[in-house]
C-alpha cells in the first residue's frame, strides 16, 4: 500500500530545517544537551522529521485527518 501524500512543500521545508537542527543539537553539540538521554532523543527525532521529509507523509496527520498537501489537479478548473 502506498503512502498518500499529506505534507505541503512548506512543510517539508520546515520539518528539513528542524530536523537538521535536532541532529546537530542531539549528536554533535553536546553542549547544549547535558544529558545523554534526552540528546538522543532529540537527534532520534530529527532523524524521524528528515524521514517524514523524504516520504512526504507524517503518520500523526493521518490519523488526525490532517492535509497540508494540495494537489493541483485536484482543484485545477475542469474547462
């Protein structure tokens, strides 16, 4: 079954962004984070964003029922 899309490009941009800064904070800068639990569980969470990324769905937004994805053939005028 495949994944149906329901990230927007925004989205995705942030959850890139915010997924980089995680690993960063979580397994390179362990300054920032003293304790080693919580660094990787942060950088365990970045790395599940930059997989949200790359399969463009987010699992808690199907089962919230929630779509920032629009596709343009869905709402292009049937002229």
């Amino acid at each position: 079954m495949p994944l149906k899309r329901n990230l927007h490009t925004v989205d995705r941009i942030a959850r890139f962004i915010i997924g980089l800064a995680c690993i960063y904070i979580g397994f390179i800068d362990h300054s920032i984070i003293n304790n080693t639990i919580v660094s990787i569980l942060v950088g365990l969470f970045g790395l599940l964003n930059l997989g949200v990324v790359i399969f463009a769905h987010c699992p808690v937004y199907s089962i919230a029922g929630i779509s920032t994805y629009s596709d343009k053939k869905d709402t292009a005028d049937p002229k």
